[in-house]
C-alpha cells in the first residue's frame, strides 16, 4: 500500500430494528445478514425478543440465536433497545413505580443476552413528561437524576451478576431524556464510574445533528466523538438530513457522506469502535425493496470504513 | 336550518397516541384533550400503559384514569393497541408459545380496560414474518388462520367475563398482516360472528388508501365502508398523501378533504360511528407545536363532522 495512509478497518455491522415484524427469528435474519449483506457483526434488537416474554420463551429463543449466529459466523456485539420499548418512558416515567418496572425489564434483558451471548446492552435511558402547555423542561430535577445515576449503578451491579461487559446510554435529541448535551452525557459517565460494569455512550449520527434542537450542527458529530471519545465505545450511523433523526438509509440523499465519516472517525479517534448502520422502514413498505436498499447501503458503507 | 339538509353530528374524538411519552397521565391528558382541543370524546392508547405492568400498577392507573376523566366530563370509547404493542407480530408470530403470550396481553388489556370503564379494546391482530428474499405471502396458511379465527373467539370469551362490550379488528396495509382486503374482513367478520362479546371492524383513511398495496385508491375509503358497513362501528381519520401511511394532521397538505370525509361517512351510513383522529409525530417533535397543529386540526375536523 505504497504512497498512501495505511488504516486499520473500522469494523462495521447492522441493528436488526429493520428486521422488526419482519426476519424476526435468527433463522431469518442470520442467513440474511450474513448472505444477502455480507456482514458478520450485528446489534440485537428488543424489537425482535420482547424481555418481559416467560423464561422459557425467552430461553429457547436465546439458545436459538447462538445456535444460528455460531453457525453463520456471526457475532452479536450487543442488544439495543427498540422502538417498542423507546415508546415508553422507561427509567423516567413520573410514577416510580413504572420506574422500578422497567428497572426490572433492563434486568431481564441482560438476563437474555447472558443467555444469548451477547455481551452488551444499552439505548435510551428515558423521558420524562411534557408540561400541559406543550414547554419541556430543560433540566432534570435533581432527585430525579439522583435516582436515576443510583438505577444505573444498581443496573451494573446486575450486568455483572449476569456476566455482561458493558451497558450503553444512547444520548437522544430530546429535550425530555437524558442524556441530550454533551456536558450531561460527561456527567453521567463520571456520576457512573464506579458501576460494576461500565457504563459507556453509542452516540447516533441523527442525533447529534438534529438542528431544531441544537441549532448550528455542521460540526454535530465531530463534537459528540471528538470531547467523548474516550468513553464513547459503539456508534450509530444512518443517513440525515439534520432537520429530524431520520434513520435513512444511504440509497436517499442526505447530509451524511460515509468517507467523510470513516475520516471523522479516525480523526476523533474513535475508530477503534465498532459502527453500526441503524435504519427504519415504515411498517407498510416492502420487504424486497428493503433489502435491495440495504444491499446499496452496506456495500457503500462497508467500502468506506474499509 | 331552513333550505339544507338536517344532518345529526358526526362523533369526533382523539386517539391518544399522540400522547405518547409527552403527556402520560390521565392528570396530564384529560385536561389537554378537553380544555385545549375542546373534545370530550378519546379512544386510549396503550403506549401510554403496558398491560403487563403488575397488577397493583395497572388497578392504581386504571382507577386514576376513571376518576381524572369523569372529572374532565371525558368518555374514553375505547382502548387501542399503540405503537409499541403493533411493533411486535402478536397472534401471528411464527413461535406458537409466542402467539400465546399476545392472547395473553390481550387478556390482560381487557382486565385494564374493565378497570378503567372503557368497554370497547381493539387494535391490529399479528403479522408474518416475511420470506428470507424479500418476498411476501398473500395468503395466510388455513392452519394459521384457523387458531388466529379460534383465538378471537377465545378472547371474545374473555372480553365477556370483564364486561366489555365489544372488540376491534383495525384492517392495515400489509399483506403480512391481516386481514388486508375487503373480502378477508369480511370473512373474519362472518368467521367470528359467533363470538360472545362482538368483534367489530375500525377503518383507517390512511389505510384503505395505500396506493402501493391496492393500486388505484380514489375510491379505497369509500369501497370499505360501502363494503362493511354492517361491521363497522369505529373509523381511523388521517391526513395523508395515498402513498405511505402518514398519519399526519390535518394542517398538512394531504389526499384527505374533511368535508367530503363526512359526506362520504354520511353516503356510506357510517355516520352512526366515532370517527378517531389518529396522528403520529417524530418522538423528536416540540411538543408545543403539536399541540398547536393538533388545536387546528381538532376545529377543522369538528366543523366538517359537525
């Protein structure tokens, strides 16, 4: 490679939330993944297991999945929360006791991924209500943020119990949840620094660059990976146009240019992490024209984090 | 009202999926819906409560819910399956112990609703999976069909036993889902006719008018409520452009005159039933500017039901 910079790969995989009510099963989406795309690494989605499923649902499923990604030759970095549980206010609904709940849920979803193989778990933390007038507060209460570091260094105690690795925060563009600057996701890493099992952020290209909320967001992304990077471990990526957290894929016109991120990536230093192109289709869309934009999409991604 | 024709108003009310991690108490919606919409009718969603929650959690909201809405002079028609729930392929998973545990939400959806004193629970029945190339079923297997037809009997048992009085089909545009035309409807309309608490059906405008599936929708609503109409007690409102199902409102440029919505409900004699507005925004999406558009779709939509 004479003449030119030498770069290690940035590895690269896929979320299955495109899979949701789709290729639910690993017997489905593992030959897909492995075939049709031509990756070998994946995050899981809960979008395709739902956690609060009786044990020996969940179990079966669990030893399914290592069965079908062993034997396709794939691995499975980590589970994400899907847009069925985003849709819920999780660890920050004004009741505490739908808080202790999904406490618990986050608890049966590491149980899975123990039982799966899966060595992480993460996504959005939760939200807290808008006011009756539609204004959103732009600070946590403190007992509520006291409870919530306490949750999650409760949360590490039970990851390590489970035998997982690391546990994700995924900073959203909302006002409502939290994480959403920068500053708040550094002051919950160093709030959580002492969790069993560490507590790590996966940024997502759509969110650190939605304009309504942070204004200017030319730099969005560099900023997120450049003041973050040595507790950012995993990131997302899909195609944008900065007015709302699109999830596109890269066959439509966006403002995201993947060489252009593998650049960005190697130049923040996180290029060491693993990226994975998170994507959704309206439920009503064909699945054969998924998969051919999918097809595109890896095949320009996979090129330019080579 | 000398020179026109009498009509008697057409029911209009809201789907609250809008409230969707924005205003999740009955404390928080119930005065929105009737001060700022100025409606005193909603159909519940269940992204606003899970069903599973535990039984204490469940019985607490459920009785919050029927005092905060007798107190706000609000009927709660009936109970829908939200966005959280309809990510799942429910009573047509491929895994039967799967499809057991969607009859069992089912189950426990009516026990809430009881509770809450919303006598009417409906939503999308299940999805299959799609073909590993992309491609699709259009039948659904006679086995498969047969314990889906067994299932709603069996729930419409269990509706019975809560006291509720009547349960809901919503036909989507999917040919994974089901039923998808007009003909399966109403074969599973007759199929269930059986059923000790009603099965019934609520079209969507944004469904019947999914040009991708049906080809040439001009006249998709009308076909199905023409078609139905002995079985349709509830409809679905939407702005929508035919192409995607949009579920916009109605300050969006779109296919959908409320004007002529309610003449046809009027041609068709479906004038006797609730009509829902049913919206979706970006969980991005300031929450005040949805409650302006909503204010004005809300006065747009009574003027023309009116």
């Amino acid at each position: 490679m004479s003449g030119g910079t030498a770069h290690a790969p940035i590895s690269f995989g896929i979320n299955l939330g495109f899979c949701t009510k789709r290729w639910v099963t690993p017997e489905l989406w593992a030959p897909l993944v492995r075939e049709r795309l031509g990756l070998d690494l994946v995050q899981f989605s809960f979008d395709l297991l739902d956690p609060m499923w009786p044990d020996a649902i969940v179990d079966r499923h669990a030893s399914d999945m290592r069965r079908a990604t062993e034997a396709a030759g794939i691995t499975v970095h980590s589970a994400f929360i899907g847009l069925a549980h985003y849709s819920f206010n999780q660890l920050l609904h004004p009741d505490p006791a739908v808080r202790n709940y999904a406490e618990y849920w986050l608890g049966r979803a590491y149980r899975f991924a123990a039982l799966a193989g899966i060595p992480r778990v993460g996504g959005p933390l939760g939200a807290i209500p808008a006011r009756l007038d539609g204004s959103e507060a732009d600070a946590l209460d403190p007992a509520d943020y006291a409870e919530l570091i306490a949750r999650m260094n409760r949360l590490g105690e039970r990851a390590a119990a489970e035998g997982l690795t690391e546990l994700y925060v995924e900073p959203t563009p909302l006002r409502r949840e939290w994480p959403w600057t920068i500053d708040q996701a550094r002051q919950m890493m160093n709030d959580t620094a002492g969790s069993a099992v560490p507590w790590r952020l996966c940024p997502d290209w759509g969110h650190a660059t939605f304009a309504p909320l942070y204004g200017d967001v030319t730099d969005g992304m560099e900023s997120w990976l450049r003041d973050l990077s040595d507790v950012i471990t995993a990131v997302h990526i899909q195609q944008t146009d900065f007015t709302l957290d699109r999830h596109w894929d890269f066959t439509v016109p966006g403002r995201v240019d993947p060489v252009e991120a593998a650049a960005l990536l190697r130049r923040t230093g996180v290029d060491a992490c693993p990226v994975f192109l998170e994507v959704f289709y309206p439920f009503e869309q064909d699945s054969a024209s998924i998969l051919r934009a999918l097809e595109t999409s890896c095949a320009r991604l996979k090129q330019a984090l080579a």
